[in-house]
C-alpha cells in the first residue's frame, strides 16, 4: 500500500514539474513512480501512461531515443487518455 502511495505522490509531483517546464526533474519523478509502481506488481494503462509521459519529457530534452524506448513498454498496454 505504500508503494501504491508513494507512486501516485511521485507521479503528482512529475506532473506539476513538466507543467513548470522542469523536464529532467520530471523524467526523475516519472522514472521513480514507475520503480514504486512495478513494486507493487501492477501493470496496465495506469503504468503505460506513466511511460508516456516520461518519454514526452524525452522529447521536450530532445532524447529521442529515450523517447522511443519509453513507448515500447506501452505497445502491451491500452492507452486510454494522454494529458
């Protein structure tokens, strides 16, 4: 349960740094809520939008590598929203 916590507090605090513009925080933030998130042996749309998310902040660092490498874990996974 904490993990399920501490991810969705790790993917809040991501989300307000890309708004702030701070992408390489965020990718940090978006790579720690997956770590908590894979913890707690979950998987789905949830995690998979995580993943795109990170990869956007790949984009915006212009890491276009990472970001194709963030879109792969999604393929498996059914997107329903992108914000």
């Amino acid at each position: 349960m904490a993990d399920s916590c501490q991810s969705a507090s790790a993917y809040q605090e991501a989300n307000s740094l890309f708004v702030d513009e701070d992408y390489d925080r965020a990718f940090e933030q978006y790579s720690k809520a997956i770590d908590l998130y894979d913890k707690k042996g979950s998987s789905g749309s949830g995690l998979a939008e995580i993943y795109v998310k990170r990869a956007a902040c790949n984009t915006k660092l212009q890491k276009y590598t990472g970001t194709v490498s963030n879109g792969e874990p999604c393929s498996n996974h059914t997107v329903l929203s992108i914000v």
